[in-house]
C-alpha cells in the first residue's frame, strides 16, 4: 500500500547539452567559402517538437538539423526556447529557400518558411548576416 504525501521539492530543469550527431557544411553560391557546423540531428517526432526548448547556449559552431520525410512548408515558433536563433529552412535538393532571422526566445509566432523545406537548420541569431549566407547557397552533412 502506498500514501500520497505531499512533496514539495522543487525541480530543476536540467542544463540539455549538445551533442554532436553529424557535421554540416554550408556552401556560399557567390564565393564558393565554406561553412563548418557540428549538429545534432532532429529527424524523431520528440526531437522535432522538442528541438532547442530548455538550452541556455549553443556555440557558435553548432546548430541543429531538423530532417523531414518530406518536402512542404514549415510553421516553428519558439516556445521554450531560451536563445535567439536564425532558422535557415532548405529544400529536398539541399539549397536554402529561406531564413527567419533572429527570432525572439520564447515567442510563440508562427514562422513560416515560405516555400517547401524538407530540412530545417537552427543556429545562433545573426549567424546568417554575420557569415553572408543567401537563398541558394547549399548545404551537405554527415551523420555519425
């Protein structure tokens, strides 16, 4: 038999680190540079609804991949999730079609990306402006 006693501890939310699933590279279209990104991969519905919720940092470096089974248009918002980020949505041929820049931790606004992506990159806000990244660059990646 068991009692129910009150208990009033009080939970913390724990720190989610990153971890490292895959490598990705960014491949500017006007002047063939490159962009090199650990990742962790969101391609489970869990990981898909949770993505970035809860972290207090991401390094520069770093982003998140999320990996649709197919191609349409995309509605994130950023509902618990604590840091401001840039959303870089692409296409099934791996090309970028469109971002969402700096969008606003803990905002629950739609953003769209516009066009079908079936791929959904989350980095660091004003990583986009700050590494000159345009529609139509493209993207490769390798999963560990």
């Amino acid at each position: 038999m068991s009692s129910c006693k009150e208990n009033n501890k009080v939970i913390k939310q724990t720190e989610i680190a990153f971890k490292k699933e895959g490598e990705l590279t960014i491949f500017k279209s006007v002047d063939s540079t490159q962009v090199k990104l650990d990742i962790e991969i969101a391609d489970t519905d869990f990981d898909i609804q949770t993505g970035l919720m809860y972290r207090d940092s991401m390094e520069t470096k770093q982003g998140m991949l999320f990996v649709f089974e197919d191609a349409r248009e995309r509605f994130f918002y950023m509902k618990n999730t604590k840091i401001p980020l840039d959303l870089i949505y692409i296409n099934e041929n791996k090309s970028i079609v469109s971002f969402q820049k700096n969008a606003k931790p803990l905002d629950e606004s739609s953003l769209p990306s516009n066009f079908p992506a079936k791929y959904v990159l989350e980095i660091n806000a004003s990583l986009v402006d700050a590494w000159s990244l345009s529609v139509g660059d493209s993207i490769s990646f390798t999963e560990h």
